[in-house]
C-alpha cells in the first residue's frame, strides 16, 4: 500500500468517527430544542468533517464519510431504517452533492462559509422533501423558512471550523488529494 492511501483511510476513518460521534450528540440534544422552537432541531456539525473531507479528498471521499456517519450513528441509536434515518440520509445525500457541486462551479467566489450555507440549506429542503413524502402531507414545509433562517447561522459556523481544520492538517502536511 502506498503511504498516501494509509494516510487518507486513516484520516477518513477518523471523519468517520468525529462525524458519527458529533450526530449522536446532537441527536440526544435534539429533543431539547423543541421546548424552544416546537420542533426538533440539529445544528448539522457532523457537516463540517463532511465539508473538510470534500476539501480535501474531493467528492467520493466526502460522499462516504457524509453518508457512513448517517449509518453508523443511526445504527449506534437504534434508528436504522427508521424516518429519522431516511431524513439524515436524504439531507447528507443532498448537501454533499450541492456542496461539491457548488465548490465546482464557484470554488473562486464561495468560501467554505458560503459552500457550507448552501450545504445546510438543501440539507433542510432535502429533509422537508423526505418528510413530505413519508408523511404525503405538506405541512412540514410550513416550518421550511424558519429552518432556513436557523441554516444560516449554522452553516456559517460550519464553514469556519472546515478552514480552521483544514488550515491546520495543511499546515501539519497530513492533509491533500
């Protein structure tokens, strides 16, 4: 094996493991913004090791670290194959592929803060469509501007912590395609 390949498995393993470690949490503490807000709500954190890996390793890599944390975390809790795992799922499928498409198009005009409030934001129109279709009702999309209003700030914060991460595995030279 060459040594670049051990170093990306290890450091995806690890994306793996913070990101399914991070959706766990947040899913515990879910429940207690519904006081608050009426509805569960996630900050989505586990994007930014999602967003770092699209960094560094580019789309398949960030593809499988958004999508094996849903698993692990939703076979961890229990809630595989549950609606909650189809929501997670749909809304990383749908983030990762417009956060990648996004860093194509305008990799020079968007940072990661700008990639990241795209990722959040389709994240939530991804998991409304979920809903919708689970449910075959439209009311979720009642609560759509509210998640988009709480996607931005949170997405803004994801992206800073993707450039303070992947400025210091850059500078640690553990990071690269």
């Amino acid at each position: 094996m060459q040594k670049g390949f051990v170093k990306q498995l290890v450091l995806l393993s690890l994306f793996i493991a913070m990101a399914t470690i991070l959706t766990i949490i947040e899913g515990r503490i879910a429940p207690l913004a519904s006081i608050f807000m009426g509805m569960p709500v996630k900050l989505g954190l586990a994007n930014i090791f999602t967003l770092t890996t699209l960094n560094m390793f580019g789309l398949k890599s960030g593809f499988a670290v958004g999508v094996m944390r849903v698993i692990l975390a939703s076979l961890l809790s229990g809630k595989f194959l549950s609606p909650v795992f189809y929501l997670s799922l749909g809304g990383a499928i749908v983030s990762t592929l417009s956060m990648a498409i996004a860093m194509k198009l305008f990799n020079k005009h968007l940072s990661n803060i700008g990639i990241s409030i795209i990722g959040a934001i389709t994240h939530n129109l991804a998991q409304i469509a979920v809903v919708i279709y689970l449910l075959d009702t439209r009311l979720a999309a009642i609560s759509q501007p509210l998640l988009i209003a709480l996607a931005i700030p949170t997405g803004i914060f994801v992206g800073i912590s993707t450039n303070f991460i992947t400025k210091a595995l850059n500078g640690a030279k553990i990071a690269g395609k």
